[in-house]
C-alpha cells in the first residue's frame, strides 16, 4: 500500500532535466551576428581584470553582482557592438571617444591633451628640449597632483612618460596607422644592426588576423570570433647572436607592455598575460615574412611604479609555460561566455535547410512530366492484351464495322487521330499516351431580354428643392 512521504523528507530524485537543443533561428542569428561583430583584446582583458574579484559593486543598482552578471553584461555589449573600435584616430571627430589598447576611454585628440600636465603635452615627435623641466625634478606636492587617481589613467601617462625618454635617446619609431608594419619592422632591423642596441617601434592600429582554424579546432562553428584592431604598447627589436653560425646576424622581436601597479608583487596578472599573449600570436603573422627576423621566447612587461618617472622594472615570462593558458582563454572561454556557435549547432542547421528545399523550376517540372509520359507510354506497350483488342485481327480491319450497328456507332469504330493533334478523342491507353477531352456542346444562344420598365415621373416640387440646393452648396449662391 502506497503511503505518502512525509513533509520534511526529500521524494525520489528525478534525473536532471536535458537541456533543450537552441532553435535553428536563434542558430543562424547568433552565428550571423559573430560573423558581423568582433570584440577587442582590450576589453577582454577587462573583463578578465573584472573577474579577479568575485563580487563587483554595480554603480547602476547600488547591489553586488556575480562573476556570471558581469559575463552577461560583457555579452549584451558585444552584441550590441560596443566592444568592436573601427575608427582610427585620425579620423575621429572632437568629442568622439576612443578605447585605448589597455582598456581606456579618451576623446578626440584635441580634447584629451587638455587632461594631461603641460609638461607632458609635447608629443614624442618633437626634438628634446634640454631647458624645460623634467617631471623627476618635481616637487612631491606637484607630483601628486599631476599623477591621476586611477590606476589605468596612471598606466597610460606611464607608457607616454617611458616613449618619450625612448624617443629622446633615438630608440624609438613611429608606425602610423594601418601601414605595413614589414617596412618599420625592416627599417627597425637595420637600425638595430648599426648601433647594436635594441629599438623599440610604437605601432599603430593594426588589423586583426582570422583565427577560424583555430576555432574549429576546438568545436566552435567557423569563423569562430572575430578580433577587432589592436595596437600594442611597444614592439623590441634587438640582435642575437647565435653560436656555431658565423657572420649571420639575426634580429629577434618581442612584445613589451608597459603597465602601472603600485603594489610590488612578484606575478603577472591574467589580463596581462593574455592580452601580451594574444599580440604575440598576431605579430607572429603579420611578421613571417620578413627574413632573417625570428620571434622571441618571452613576454615582456614595463612595471612602472611611478607614472612621472622613465625608470621601470623589467618582468618576462617564457611562451612555453603561458602559451597554453593564453591559447585556452582566447580559444575556449571567450566563445563560451559570448555563446558562439558550435560545429553539431551548425550541422544541424545545415541538415535542415536540406531537408526543406525550396519547389522546383518549371523547367524541371517539365522534365519530370516527359519522362512520366515515358514510362506511362512503356508500361501501355507492355501490359497484356484486352479481350476487345483480342477480337480485332489484322487480316480483317473492316469486320468491325460490318458488325457495329449504324445506328449505335461504338468508340473502337471511330477513326484515330493523328498523334500531333490534341484534340482526338482516345478509346485506348495503347493507342495514345495523351488523355483527350471531348469538346462541350456549343451553348444556345441567349434570348432576348424584356426591356426595363420606365422610370417614374419627377415631382416639381422635388426638383426645385434639389435645384436650390445644387446653387446653396455647389454655386455658393445664397
């Protein structure tokens, strides 16, 4: 006898439900929607810098949100295209904000050297000047009140302070935007190989290579995401020497990010690691075809602690031991917090558009049409005899119609039309493959209709009425 559980006690566990299989319209749309949309290295490692920490206060709600809010949130930006920079700086107008490679928001260019000391107003293009004053010579007070209080604006006035003191020593130069980075790449080899020290090139925006085989190496539906520009902080190019190889001088080149913590720790954040791993893995493209220029083994990062200062602490880490990590992060977590699509996803969508194919042309219907003919014409030549086809021989073709009665003319006694004509009337499958129509009867013709009574004579009194009216309203008379 069944008795029923007690409250307080758990029932019988169900198996967990299987989630239902995403619709073939939210398929198309979401791989629609990765194929126009890309996202910057830039903001990823935001995100990643966000997700250090398990709670984040949200300025909007005043409330605590999770790690996954903050995913979503970074998923509602992308799709709504607020994560791809397609304007370079040249053509932005004042007012306009642009996303800097480590995440900031600046305005035009105008606008954002107003926000920046005088003092680091000239631009690394202009000759140094011995007189003015340098920033190490400030006060402690006027420091801190050049130095910006949070700690991206401190990494930006770092890498602007650390490629002017580049710049005045003769090692830097400068690579416009979307220009061929070969030709500074070269220009920077021989430069390296005369005065036998490194030369570090400040890039510009550069285009986003197609990592699709990558992607679908991993099970995610081609292209996978896409990348939109970047721009690294700084690129060293510095000779090696290799032992055992005479008289061949090779320049290596490696990826420098200068960041800003004010805190001395010993490691490397994830954001640092991934977005210096992710240039390296791009220039490595752009710069394969340049000869006797190989990659370097190693990350290096600028650690600045003071943003007015030139001095920095130099940290590397070999790509052996983070190549994977970076590859995992670019190639796996961020197709799957941005919901990319999957190759089974794919599949079957591409099996079900087969399966529903449009009707076909009139021209195949036609063709379709003759060949049934064929076979309907086969297939009348091969069936067996009739018993009325029996009777009939070919020794006496007129016995037929000696035995049919004048009065009564039967079907088998009328005589064949000819195959051209469509008209002919068929008393036999064998005898035509086409199906004949009898004609209708021609129609009788109509009688003659009676003609309609006349029309009933008009009151005066109604027609002056409907004249006074005529000139009150049309004529305007009163």
């Amino acid at each position: 006898m069944h008795t029923p559980a007690r409250s307080g006690t758990a029932g019988p566990s169900l198996p967990p439900s299987a989630p239902r299989p995403a619709s073939l319209v939210d398929i198309r749309s979401r791989h629609s929607m990765q194929c126009s949309t890309a996202v910057t290295i830039s903001a990823f490692a935001t995100l990643l810098a966000d997700l250090n920490s398990s709670w984040e206060e949200d300025g909007r709600t005043g409330k605590e949100s999770s790690r996954q809010d903050r995913v979503d949130l970074f998923r509602e930006e992308w799709l709504m295209g607020m994560l791809s920079r397609f304007k370079p700086l040249e053509l932005l107008l004042d007012g306009e904000e642009e996303t800097y490679s480590d995440g900031t928001r600046r305005s035009s260019a105008a606008a954002s050297t107003s926000t920046l000391p005088s003092i680091l107003t000239a631009t690394t293009d202009d000759a140094p000047n011995a007189a003015a004053e340098s920033p190490e010579s400030l006060p402690d007070e006027a420091r801190q009140r050049l130095v910006p209080l949070d700690a991206i604006s401190r990494g930006v006035l770092a890498e602007q302070t650390i490629k002017r003191s580049l710049k005045q020593r003769g090692q830097l130069l400068r690579h416009q935007d979307f220009a061929s980075l070969p030709a500074v790449a070269r220009k920077a080899m021989r430069q390296t190989l005369k005065t036998d020290k490194p030369v570090y090139v400040s890039p510009g925006l550069l285009d986003s290579v197609e990592w699709a085989d990558e992607f679908v190496q991993r099970g995610w539906a081609a292209p996978g995401i896409r990348f939109g520009v970047f721009r690294p902080d700084l690129i060293r190019f510095e000779e090696v020497k290799r032992k055992g190889d005479e008289g061949e001088r090779v320049v290596s080149w490696e990826v420098v990010e200068v960041k800003y913590s004010g805190k001395s720790r010993g490691f490397i954040y994830t954001n640092f690691k991934v977005q210096a791993g992710f240039y390296h893995l791009t220039l490595t493209r752009l710069l394969s075809a340049v000869p006797s220029l190989t990659p370097s083994h190693k990350l290096t990062f600028f650690i600045s602690r003071d943003p007015l200062s030139a001095t920095y602490e130099e940290q590397s880490l070999a790509l052996r031991t983070v190549q994977a990590f970076v590859e995992h992060h670019l190639f796996v977590l961020l197709p799957g917090w941005l919901n990319a699509v999957k190759v089974e996803e794919w599949e079957r969508l591409q099996t079900a558009l087969k399966e529903t194919q449009p009707p076909s042309t009139p021209a195949r219907d036609g063709a379709f049409a003759h060949e049934f003919l064929e076979k309907l014409q086969a297939s009348a030549k091969s069936a067996p005899p009739t018993p009325g086809r029996a009777r009939r021989k070919a020794t006496s073709p007129n016995k037929a119609d000696t035995s049919s009665s004048p009065s009564k003319p039967s079907g088998l006694s009328q005589p064949s039309a000819l195959p051209d004509s469509p008209d002919s009337p068929t008393s036999s499958p064998s005898r035509s493959p086409r199906l004949a129509l009898r004609k209708d009867p021609p129609t009788p013709p109509l009688n003659t209709l009676p003609p309609l009574p006349p029309l009933p004579p008009v009151d005066e009194r109604e027609q002056r009425e409907l004249e006074e009216l005529f000139e009150r309203v049309v004529l305007g008379e009163s």
